[in-house]
C-alpha cells in the first residue's frame, strides 16, 4: 500500500481497467486495442452496454452517451472475398442465430463480420428472420499481415487457468496457441479428452477474438 504496484513504475500514466472478458466479466468496459492497437478502433477505450458500470451508464446517460463497439460475426472465408459495398449477405447458421435470437438485434443496427482471415466488413441489417439477419455491406477492408508473429506455448492447468490464459492472451493479440504438457504434469490430455479439450480451447480463442474485435483467429493446434 502506497507503493507502486508491480509493473508500473511511479508517475507512470494509469493504465486502463481489464477488458470485460467474454466469460461476461468486468465492468462494461471493452478494451479493444490488443498489442497491434485493435481492430477497428484505433486502440479506444470503448464502452459496453454489459455489466454493472454499462448499465448504470444507460440509467443516467442514455444509450446516446455510451460509446458502444458493434457486435461482431465471423462468416465463412469465402463469403467476403469478392464482395462489394452493397452487396447483400445472409447471416445464418449459429452466428445467425445468436444475433437474431440471442442479441435480437433489429433492422437498422450496425454490425461487424469478419472471416477470420483478415477480411472486415461494416453491414447494417436490412431484415430479420427466424435464426437469420439479412445485411447490407457497408464497407469492406483486408487487414494486412503482421510483421511479426507471436506464439503461446500455453502448458496445461488444473480448473480453467490454462483457459483464462489463453483468453487473455488472444484479447491481447496473440496469433498461435500451441498447448504443452510434460511427461509429470498433473494434467494430461489423452485419447478423447484431448479432443474436447482442444475444442473447448478453440471455443475459448473463439469467444476472446470476437470480444476483442480482432479479425483473425488465432490457430490453436
């Protein structure tokens, strides 16, 4: 107490609140930036919605004086390639339901997809159906490449630590997950459990990309 906190120096400028995670943690506050500055917003402290400090800001501020990020909706890597402004895109299957069902997003939200390759595009919806949004292209754009390429090697853990890790990580902007076990870990995936583990962490990786606005999913293998 009255010293400084470990990683950050005195006088150093206050560094921003944790991001509310994709578990649905934090307080209403999206950190959307990640290591390469964010998709999208330029590395801003946006706002959500979500959350007690989100909520109470609609109480007293109304939705007009929140900052809020669109959703974001990951599509098929060939629905994006080719497509224009204009051009028209049914978004269905899980995603689909989710933002109709879940999110009951109405006609004229904005919204964000990507194919998780590097292609963006802002849409707006045009019409809802059952389990399905019917979007209008507004802009597309093509992220780039990075220069350079970071890995985890993320070693195995008991409870959901490994998991928070790599959440973490991938909001961060981590482009690989690779998990690691040694020959006396206390955790240890084989046969069937190696399976559901590795797509609970694909679920994980999944959720954290689309909390943090990134346009391409890391590979976890």
């Amino acid at each position: 107490r009255g010293g400084a906190r470990a990683g950050v120096s005195r006088g150093s400028p206050a560094l921003p609140a944790p991001a509310m995670t994709s578990r649905g943690q934090g307080d209403g506050l999206a950190w959307t930036a990640g290591v390469r500055g964010g998709a999208g917003t330029g590395g801003r402290l946006t706002r959500s919605t979500n959350g007690l400090v989100g909520k109470l800001m609609v109480a007293f501020l109304g939705k007009e004086g929140c900052l809020v990020t669109a959703p974001l909706f990951f599509v098929a890597a060939d629905r994006l390639v080719g497509a224009a402004q204009g051009s028209l895109i049914v978004l269905d299957g899980p995603e689909g339901r989710h933002g109709a069902t879940v999110k009951r997003i109405g006609i004229g939200e904005q919204v964000l997809l990507a194919d998780g390759i590097g292609h963006r595009a802002d849409a707006v919806v045009q019409g809802v159906g059952v389990g399905e949004l019917h979007l209008r292209l507004q802009s597309i754009t093509q992220e780039p490449q990075p220069d350079s390429r970071f890995v985890l090697i993320q070693a195995l853990a008991k409870g959901d630590r490994d998991e928070r890790a790599i959440e973490a990580a991938t909001e961060l902007g981590i482009d690989e997950v690779v998990p690691w076990q040694a020959a006396r870990s206390i955790v240890i995936w084989r046969g069937e459990r190696a399976v559901r583990s590795l797509r609970k962490w694909e679920s994980v990786v999944l959720a954290a990309t689309k909390q943090s606005r990134r346009s391409r999913v890391p590979l976890v293998r």
